[in-house]
C-alpha cells in the first residue's frame, strides 16, 4: 500500500492484493478528518485501475475512542 495525505487532508492510499485468487487494485481513500471523525471508503479494481468499484458495506464515518477512565490517571 502506498499512498499519501494531500494539503488539503485527503489521503489516497493503493496497493495490489489478490481476491478468490484474483488480483485485485485496492485503493482507501480518507477524507473528511477532523479531531473528532474521519470519513473511509475503500474501492477495489479488478482490470489494474482502469475502472473501479466502490463497495459501499466498507464507506463509513471514523470517530475515536472516547478517553477511558484508566487515560485520567
């Protein structure tokens, strides 16, 4: 996976895997970060980037943990 974070605070990130014995162009995509959220989608490709298929079970918002109790100690 190889990618980066722009100056706007977008980060493109892609890498090749293989699927079901496929290979497969993976690529995630942040965008939307914030102290409190960020948003993720994950897109996969199976002709090597020429067309891409966003799979929306994976395009969620991000927020973190809220600080436990053990953190304040």
């Amino acid at each position: 996976m190889t990618g980066r974070f722009d100056g706007d605070g977008r980060g493109v990130f892609e890498g090749d895997d293989t699927h079901d014995g496929k290979d497969v162009r993976v690529r995630f995509v942040w965008s939307g970060i914030s102290v409190t959220t960020a948003h993720w989608e994950q897109f996969f490709s199976v002709d090597g980037g020429g067309t891409c298929c966003r799979t929306g079970r994976w395009r969620s918002p991000v927020a973190p943990d809220p600080p436990s109790a053990d953190a304040a100690h």
